[in-house]
C-alpha cells in the first residue's frame, strides 16, 4: 500500500490540480445581461485592438488594484458581499453612471489624502471599509484636490512623498475614470438615447441658427443654446480622449464617440454602432436584459463584414484573461515549493516528486501563457518590463527543471518554483500600471537582431538569478538548518559554478547583440546609456566570479557570497537603471519600485554577510570552511 503510494500520489496530484485549471477556463454564464458578450466586442486603446474585457480588467487594475470590484468591501468574512465583474463594471460606468458612481471603485491607502477628501474611515455602519471609495464620495472635495494636484505636479517624482505620490495617483485614476465615463456618452445623461435622438432631429435648427449667429443674423435662441450645449459637451468627450470605440467605415479608421457626433453637423450621418451603444446604454440604465442583448446582437452583426479579424483577436484575448495562466502557475509553483522545502526535513522521496510533477504542470501552463502573449501581440516573448518578468521567471523554472533532473535533491524544485513564483508576484504588481501588452518604450523597430538580443540578456538575467537563488538556499541551510551536508554543499556549488558559466555566456552574446540592433536602430554600437552598462557589469561580474574561481581565490562559500552579489548587480540592471530618468531604456521613476528595489538590495547584503560569518556559528552538523 505504501509504495502505490509513493509511487502514484505526484500524477494524482498534478491530475487534481490540472482539473482545478481547467476549471478555471469557463467563465461563469451571465444570468441576465450578457456582459460576457459584450467584453468581447473590439476596440482600441493604448495604440491596439483589445476587447472591453481587456479594457475594463486594465482599468480596474489601475484604479482598485483588482480586476474584479467588491461593491460591498465593508462585509465582514462571515458575510457575502456582492463581487462585480470588470466588464459589468466597465459597462456601467459607460453607459449607467449613476450606478457606477455609487461603486466603492477607488482604493485609497493614505491617511492625508482620505482626511484631505473629507472621506468616512472605517464603520460598516457608514458602508465605508476605510479604503475603497466611490466617485460620489470623491467629487465633493474635488476642488480642494484639484488645487492640491496643482502643487504636486510642479513636483518631481522622485523627490515626492508619500502623500504627493497618493495625491498623483489619485488624479490618474479619476482621469482614467473621466475617461471611461465620456466614451460612449456624455457624463451626466440619464436617457441617453431620448437625448441622441434629440439632438439628430435639431441638427438642422441648430446648424441654421450657429450660421446665422456668425453671420451676425437673427437666430433662434432657444436652438442656438441647445446645439451649442450639444457641441461642447461631445467636444468634452473628444477632449478626454477615451478609447476609440467606433469601427474602421470606409476611409474612416477607428474613432471616437465624440468625434464621431461632431461629425453629424456636417452632413455626416450618425454611424450605426452610436446607436446600438446608445440603445444598450438605454437597456442598462432601465434594467431591461433582453433589449440590451438584442441591441448587442444587432451591434456584433455590423461587425462581421469587415472586423472579422478584430473580433477574432477579441474573442482570443478574452479567453486568455479567463485563462490567467500566470496567476494560475504562481499558485501552482507555491505548493510545489512548499511540498520541496519540506522534503528536506524529512528525506521524503515522495514529498519531492510531487513537488517536480507539479512544478512541471505549472511550467506548462507559464509556457502556455507566455507563446499565448507572443501569438497574440506578435512580437518576441520579451517586449516590456511585465513580459521580462515572465520570461525570467520561465527561464529560471526551466533551468530548476534541469538541475532537478541531474541532482534530484529537491534542490532544483525550489529554485523552479521560489523564481518562478517571486518574478510571476513582481508581473502581477507591474500589470497594476496599465496594459501590458504594449510594446516597450526604447523599440524603434522591430528586427531579428532586438528579437534576439532582447531574449538572450533575459535568459543572462534568469541564470544569474538562478545562480543567486541556489547561493541563498546555500547559506540558508547553511546557517539555519543541519540540513546542509558536505555532499549537499558540493553539488550547489557545483550548480552554482555551472549556472554562472551559462549566464555568462548568454550576458555576453545577449549584450554584442544589442550593440547590433544598436547600430542598425539609432547608428552608434555603443553609446554608454545606463541599461547597456548595467548589461555590461553583468557580464564582468559573473566573468569576474570565474576567475576567481578559476584562480583558487574562492572557494564553496566564496562562491556562494559572489552569487548573491550578482542578484543586486542583476536587479540594478533589469529596474534599477530604468528609474534613473536618462537613457533610451529608460521608463520613469516609480517610489513602489524602487523602495522594493532598495529592500531587495539590503536583503541581499545581509545574506552576505550571513555568508561571511565563521563555519562554526553555521548550524549544519558538518561545519566546513570555505
């Protein structure tokens, strides 16, 4: 009985957390409007098509950190609040204001701004949890905090406090909000279908009477207000430049709803999809399921002739969010590291297998996830930070998979599943800066040469953290535990040494590769700029940890101290010049970043000198000197 345990627990597991997956990849059945359908409708935003769905998870990313709404935050655990879907969320802050504006959609954390906004603090008596708060809520204040982002903004970011950046960020999100609320219809138009119809049967009146007006004619009054109240309010619309959500017509490419209605007084006709979102907006807002849907049918069917290919790509994206394979994995790679780490104590052969299995499925679903992206953006694996992340992370689970399969310690495991799940968190906190799939700022163009370059200094950057993990785990079991035996010691270092000969290799190939994209994008092979410099440190790092090696200088522990080293350098390279403000590559200061950048940096000089300490404070039952 206990070897068919042993032997069939990890494929059952793994089996039991695949079904837990797919499980996942069927959104749940809309019972009453189809919102599911309406967040695959394309549009275009941040420079691409992307589906509503896309839009509104990026969206709530950004202003409630989340890419559902809790519309009741002040329930307590034993209470069931109601969750909101991002594309019920997006669909009512279209097109149904006043109850979108109610949603607790702003997440506020700093003190000085909620007392600033004159906000409740926490009482469920009040609906308030003391951090989530609706645009009502905001607006009454919003001239005090106009005034205030006034001064914030002639301040640096990088010299900001926390109360400034809170103030900054807020502004961001009430625009994005602003945004979202003028893109179907203006802000402040309960029937907005009785108000579109209104304003096409005028539109002669209103026309004769601007004319007249400007010709320093008589002109009906009443007419002349009236347009004219049209017309500034779709120049409003246009002026917050929301999402393009009008389809290519004719020689028309993807437009705006207030640029579209600003074309009706020309002679113009008012385009169709104006009036299908109209009438879905009508639907919402009066609680009437039925006819929003049919207005939706009618809408997707003006599609099909010419955006087949749009909506395809639509559809495709949707079913990738539902999929979320990146989250997915991150959990799957917690277990498994647990399932690793507890191997150690306890020799479990069994513990350990089921760690790799397990590690394996969620490599497949990263794997899954990152040619999904590639697909469809079209472009390499790596084309931002968010998307480096990833691709580091795969990498580094990839190269544990390796060590696993040699050393078959568990050894490898945790390094699959600890990188794989530390660079999937730091891509989840990245993704709350908006849409991820844009291309990275530096590209002038897209070649062979940045395809490879770009991909070869991540694999550099996934290796030197791979040799960095497996040095932490050195002095952690080290130090810590009496795990760490002379044989254990060896092999890490021999996977220390071995890893540090790969990502060399790949820094110095990745880097020579970027001075030739260099020369052929902007016409110089070498210009100094802080991200090829920190490509280059790299690569002198990890050569200079070979030779020291090579040279006796070094040894076990040695080693093991100048591979953490080399996560500080890796870091500085990957984020840390990006925030620096000069350069091509770089891509602004962010505080959240660099105040995780810095404790990471600290967190590391300590492991070194843990690492530094004598043998004989170290708890391993065989105490070795380096």
């Amino acid at each position: 009985m206990k070897t068919f345990f042993q032997k069939w627990s990890p494929p059952v597991l793994m089996f039991v957390m695949a079904l837990w997956f797919f499980g996942q990849l069927q959104p749940p059945p809309d019972k009453t409007f189809a919102f599911t359908e309406f967040g695959k409708l394309p549009v275009t935003a941040n420079g691409r098509i992307v589906p509503l769905d896309s839009l509104a998870r990026n969206a709530l990313l950004e202003i409630r950190e989340k890419q559902t709404l809790n519309a009741e935050p002040w329930k307590g655990w034993t209470e069931k609040p109601r969750i909101v879907s991002a594309t019920e969320w997006l669909a009512n802050v279209m097109m149904n204001a006043a109850v979108a504006d109610e949603w607790p959609t702003f997440r506020l954390d700093n003190p000085d701004l909620i007392s600033l906004l004159k906000l409740p603090e926490k009482d469920e008596a009040k609906h308030s949890d003391g951090k989530h708060y609706s645009w009502n809520q905001i607006t009454p204040a919003i001239d005090a905090f106009e005034r205030e982002n006034e001064r914030v903004q002639k301040i640096e970011a990088a010299n900001r406090t926390a109360y400034e950046n809170a103030v900054a960020k807020l502004h961001e999100r009430l625009t994005l909000y602003a945004q979202l609320k003028n893109a179907v219809q203006p802000a402040g138009m309960p029937d907005w279908p009785a108000e579109l119809d209104a304003f096409e049967k005028m539109i002669p009146a209103g026309v004769a009477a601007a004319k007249a007006q400007q010709a320093g004619q008589p002109f009906d009054q009443a007419n002349f207000t009236t347009f004219a109240g049209f017309i500034q309010n779709f120049q409003y619309m246009s002026s917050l430049e929301p999402p393009l959500l009008l389809p290519p017509n004719g020689t028309r490419d993807w437009r705006r709803m207030g640029d579209a209605l600003l074309e009706a007084p020309r002679g113009t006709p008012v385009d169709a999809g104006i009036h299908d979102y109209a009438k879905m907006a009508g639907a919402l807002a009066a609680n009437q399921p039925d006819d929003f849907n049919a207005a939706l049918k009618d809408y997707q069917s003006t599609l099909v002739p010419t955006q087949t290919k749009a909506m395809a790509k639509a559809r495709a994206e949707v079913f990738f969010n539902q999929m979320e394979p990146f989250y997915n994995a991150m959990v799957i790679y917690v277990l498994a590291g647990l399932l690793a780490i507890f191997s150690w104590f306890n020799l479990s052969e069994t513990l350990r297998r089921c760690s790799v299995w397990l590690i394996s499925l969620a490599f497949v679903i990263h794997t899954t996830g990152l040619i999904y992206r590639m697909v469809l953006e079209g472009r390499p694996p790596v084309t931002n930070l968010y998307s480096s992340a990833i691709f580091i992370g795969w990498g580094a689970c990839l190269l544990g998979l390796i060590l696993e399969k040699f050393y078959k310690n568990g050894i490898g495991a945790v390094v699959a599943s600890g990188i794989g799940f530390i660079t999937l968190i730091i891509a989840h906190h990245l993704a709350l800066e908006g849409d991820t799939m844009e291309m990275m700022r530096a590209v002038l163009d897209t070649n062979f040469w940045l395809a490879t370059h770009v991909v070869a200094v991540t694999v550099g950057y996934a290796s030197t953290f791979v040799a960095g993990f497996l040095a932490l785990i050195y002095t952690l079991r080290g130090f810590f535990t009496r795990t760490l035996d002379a044989d254990t010691g060896k092999a890490l270092a021999r996977m220390i040494y071995g890893i540090v000969c790969f990502a060399t290799l790949f820094s110095f190939v990745g880097t020579v590769l970027g001075g030739i994209w260099a020369d052929q994008s902007w016409g110089r092979f070498w210009g100094w700029d802080p991200k090829e410099n920190g490509a280059l440190i790299i690569v002198l790092w990890n050569a200079l940890i070979l030779h020291l090696r090579w040279g006796g200088i070094i040894r076990e522990r040695g080693l093991v101290n100048c591979a953490i080293f080399g996560n500080i350098v890796t870091s500085w390279s990957w984020f840390g010049v990006n925030m620096l403000g000069i350069g091509l590559h770089s891509y602004g200061f962010t505080e959240a970043a660099f105040k995780w950048l810095v404790l990471f940096v600290v967190s590391q000089l300590a492991f070194i000198a843990l690492g530094m300490l004598p043998a004989k404070w170290w708890k391993s039952f065989k105490v070795r000197t380096a």
